[in-house]
C-alpha cells in the first residue's frame, strides 16, 4: 500500500513506491480515500474519467455541497472519485 509521501518525481511522472524498491507510475493506480469533500465557490463539472482529455457528463456538483469520495487518481492533477464512471478535479473543492 503506497500513499502520498512514497511519491517520487522521475522523468515528469509521478511514481509511488510499493516496498522493495518496486515502483508503479501514479497514472494507472487508484488511491482508496475515505473521505468528505466540500464543492467550492463555483460549479464542479462530472467528469467520465481521471484525466484532463476526460468529457464531462453533463452533471455538475452545486457550490457548498458535500461529497463522499471513496478514490483519489492523480494523473498529472488529483482526481476525486464519486463512484460509477464520474470523477472530478480535486483542485475544485475545499
């Protein structure tokens, strides 16, 4: 189980140590949260996946409402999970 302070930096990629001096990169692994998160000033757009060439869904997340997360997927930005195929930018919340 890696967490955020195994990450290390190498060639632009973020990559997460795993014990043994076993490795994987950031992009193709979920980190289990569980936690509440709070929408900030303005609108969140639902996202169809955890990366900036995702498409929204047509759904957004109102100002101030609050949201379980179960994952968080860092892809070049921190990702927020809100179950099914929806995901939002981290950065967006409180």
């Amino acid at each position: 189980m890696a967490t955020f302070k195994d990450q290390y930096w190498y060639d632009n990629m973020a990559w997460y140590n795993l014990g043994g001096n076993r490795w994987v990169v950031a992009n193709y692994v979920n980190i289990a949260v569980d936690k509440t998160v709070t929408v900030g000033a303005k609108p969140v757009a639902v996202l169809n996946g955890a990366s900036y060439s995702s498409n929204g869904t047509g759904k957004v997340l109102q100002p101030g409402t609050k949201w379980h997360v179960a994952a968080e997927k860092f892809n070049g930005v921190l990702f927020y999970h809100l179950g099914g195929h929806q995901w939002a930018r981290a950065d967006q919340f409180n």
